[in-house]
C-alpha cells in the first residue's frame, strides 16, 4: 500500500540521516591568551544609553561624578550581566574609595584564615587590649564602617599578600590596591597575632609590608567595577560558577550577607524606591569622606517583580553629608527608571553549556576582504553573534549543530565576539572569545643553515 512505502521511505530517510557522516571538526581560532573578564566589559559597556536617558529626563549628573551599572538577567547556567556605565565611567580610578573597600579587605581576611583551616569564628588576638572573633571584626568593619576594626581586617590579610595574590588580575581586580590604615598608620605592617577555634591554636607571625607604588601616596585606589564585582560575587554566590566565587565558609558568608543587606543605610534607597515604587531590597557598601567623595556599591533588586541590578556611584562632596547623600539618590534614581523598562540589550557572561567552536577564514583582500565564521554549538537550532556587544546578522544554518556567518569587510585587529546557542525551549551554550581579524600570523622560518663548506 502508498502508506506503507511511504511510511519506509521516511524511514529510510532517517536512517541515511543518522548515518551521514559527521561534519568535519573545526579549528578554533579564538586568539590566546584570551581576554579576562574585566577586559572583556571594558569591550561592551553601554557609554550611550544612561547619558541619552538622563538628557531626556532633564537630569545633569554632578561634575566629577562616576557611574556604573548593570542589569541582571538570565543567561545560561546562570546570571548575565547587560553593563552600563555614565559620567567617568566604570573603570577609573579618579576618586577615593573611602570605606567601600572594607568588603575587599575583610574577604582577604576570610580567605586567609580559611587557607590556615580556621573560619570567621576563630578569635583573633593581637594583644591584650585587641582580641576578638574575626566575624564580629569583619561586622564592625561592614555595618556600622568601624575604621579600627577595618585596620584588623588589613593587619590580618597582611598587605603584601592582599595586592599580590588576592587582588591579582587572574582574580578580577587588576586595579585594586588597598593598603593604607584609616587610623593613621599609614601603610603598616602586620604584627603577630594568635587565631584560636575549638582547640585549636596558630600563631601567625608578624609580616612587612611593601607600599604599592601603583597607588599614588601609599593610598587605596579602585575602579566602580572592581569594587561592584566583590559584592557580586558575595551576594550572587550560589548562582555563580566556582570559578566566580570566593572561598568562603557558608556561615561566614552568611553573617556577610546580613552585614550588608541592609537597606536603610544605603543611600540609594530613596531613590530606587521612586523609580520603582516599593522600597528595594539593597545590598551594599558606602563610604565617604567630607570634602572627597561619597560613595555607594549595590545589588538592588525589586521586591515587586524581582528584577535586579547592580549599581555603583561616585560624587564629590557636594556641600555636606546630606547633599551628598541626596545625589547619590537622584542616581539612583534616573539609572533605574532608565533600566526599568528597557528592552534587552546586549548579555556578557562567564562561558558556559556546551563548548562552542569557532574556525575564521579570511577571503580577498582590501575592499573585497571577507571572513567567514563557521560555529560549531552542538545541540543548538539557533545562534545569536555579537561582536564588541553589537548584534551581527544571524548565522545560517549549516549542518546539525553547525552554523556560518560571512562578514563583508571585517573589521581589523582584535574583537570580543559572543556567541548565544539556543534550542525552542532553552539556551545550549554561551561563549565569549578575542578573535583577531588582522592577517594571519606568518609562518615561523626555518632556522638559517650554515653554508656549505
């Protein structure tokens, strides 16, 4: 009958379907090292849309004043992160941190006692008058800004070890430097001390300290990001992938998070809950200093729809406390009406899913110059190409799992391209890469021979 062949052509379809060999596997032309995660941002922050908002609002941001933010959304096993930035943006380190850096320096603490097998509840003891666990230190330090018990934290994590192995580039704070007492030390050295915890007993010997001189005046520097990407990390913690996270035991992660999540003290909160008509829930750091700069570090999220955003500011002091707290709102403010309601833009994120492949073929030369992108994202139907955060045209389907791309007159030098996989009902994989469209590298020369005799 016609249904039966019919029903044995498809089958036989399917079964040369199934047995059509696989695609020829690809090279991956990704340029190495790749770029790390702050270079990356720098790569794809929005420079436009916060300035263009604020004009339409009739909102001038104070002189001198930085702005960072980001909106979370989700990305593929885990959060993504659309980056904005406004005034001197995210990545400068013109203005002085005051106290924000206090959650850098007490998870250098955290860290350190951890490596020795102690936790935030072990005593620290550096003499007689100064003795105390390290997790009521480290929340003095955090909610009510003590100055003396941010100093313990710096003599604990030992200077020279907090800039060169805790705040290191691989780590994601290239900038950072944290050095200086904020009790008039200067930049101390670490004396002895004694952790204690169930028995257990280790003296840590005293410790020298080496100014940085990447810090002009043997003072703290730090960039909004940075300083934003410490608080990410501790309050997203389970969202993250290892590799994001510090290390940190869960109940000393815990009394972190109950130290900052502390809204009234933030001053964004009135201005967030203007944009968004509740009060928010706020996790943050301030600091400041009469007659420098006010400051203020968050991960804002709606308690009506759930959204959440990462916002960070710096403004001169303008005119007292008060003032200045006030402006910090207005930011607040205009950076979340601006975010509210924005239609998605471009997401950066940590890779992630199934590895996606990418081979660059370049063709011509001058104005008739091409590259073709073949991706290899097995599993996906579809792929969404960004480069330097701007959507290219869709890759076309070339094979299961395989996709092309040819650009026209591609750009020279070194890019950031992403990559989006996606099934109907889930994303597959995401992948962010350097991809150099400059010419080839030539090949190595043979050695030169000596002459014959």
């Amino acid at each position: 009958p016609e249904t039966a062949g019919a029903a044995a052509d498809a089958a036989d379809a399917a079964g040369a379907a199934e047995a059509a060999p696989p695609p020829p596997s690809l090279r991956d032309d990704a340029a190495r090292p790749d770029w790390r995660w702050d270079r990356k941002a720098r790569r794809v922050v929005d420079r436009v849309t916060l300035p263009a908002a604020f004009r339409r609002a009739g909102y001038t941001l104070p002189d001198r004043t930085f702005v960072y933010a980001a909106r979370i959304v989700a990305g593929v096993e885990g959060p993504a992160y659309e980056l904005y930035q406004a005034g001197g943006g995210a990545f400068s380190t013109d203005f002085w941190p005051a106290s924000t850096v206090k959650l850098l320096a007490a998870l250098a603490a955290l860290e350190y006692v951890r490596e020795l097998g102690f936790t935030g509840a072990a005593r620290v003891t550096f003499d007689l008058q100064t003795s105390d666990s390290l997790r009521a230190i480290v929340d003095r330090a955090l909610r009510v800004s003590s100055n003396s018990d941010y100093d313990l934290t710096l003599l604990l994590a030992g200077i020279d070890r907090l800039n060169r192995e805790f705040l290191t580039p691989e780590r994601g704070f290239p900038t950072t430097v944290i050095q200086r007492s904020y009790t008039g030390l200067g930049v101390p050295d670490s004396p002895a001390c004694t952790l204690e915890q169930l028995g257990r007993t280790r003296l840590v010997p005293a410790r020298r300290a080496t100014p940085d001189d990447h810090c002009p005046d043997g003072g703290n520097c730090a960039t909004l990001f940075e300083l934003a990407e410490a608080l990410r990390r501790v309050v997203l913690h389970d969202e993250l992938p290892p590799a994001e996270r510090f290390d940190l035991d869960d109940d000393d992660r815990a009394a972190l998070l109950d130290a900052l999540c502390v809204a009234d003290s933030s001053p964004f909160l009135d201005g967030a809950t203007r944009a968004l008509g509740t009060p928010p829930r706020i996790c943050h750091k301030t600091g400041s200093v009469g007659g420098r700069d006010f400051l203020d570090h968050a991960l804002i999220e709606s308690t009506a729809s759930g959204e959440r955003w990462i916002l960070a500011a710096s403004v001169p002091d303008q005119g007292g406390a008060t003032a200045s707290r006030t402006a910090l709102g207005q930011i607040a403010e205009h950076v979340l009406r601006a975010l509210r309601d924005r239609p998605a833009g471009f997401a950066l994120q940590p890779d992630a899913g199934t590895p996606i492949a990418v081979q660059l073929d370049r063709s011509g030369r001058c104005r008739s110059a091409a590259a073709l992108l073949t991706i290899d994202a097995p599993g996906a139907t579809t792929v969404a190409a960004f480069l330097d955060g701007r959507p290219l045209d869709d890759p076309s389907p070339a094979g299961p799992g395989r996709f092309t791309l040819r650009l026209e007159h591609p750009p020279r030098d070194d890019h950031l391209l992403a990559l989006r996989a996606e099934r109907p009902d889930h994303p597959v994989a995401y992948r962010s890469l350097r991809i150099s469209f400059g010419p080839p590298a030539p090949p190595a020369r043979s050695p030169a021979r000596d002459p014959a005799p």
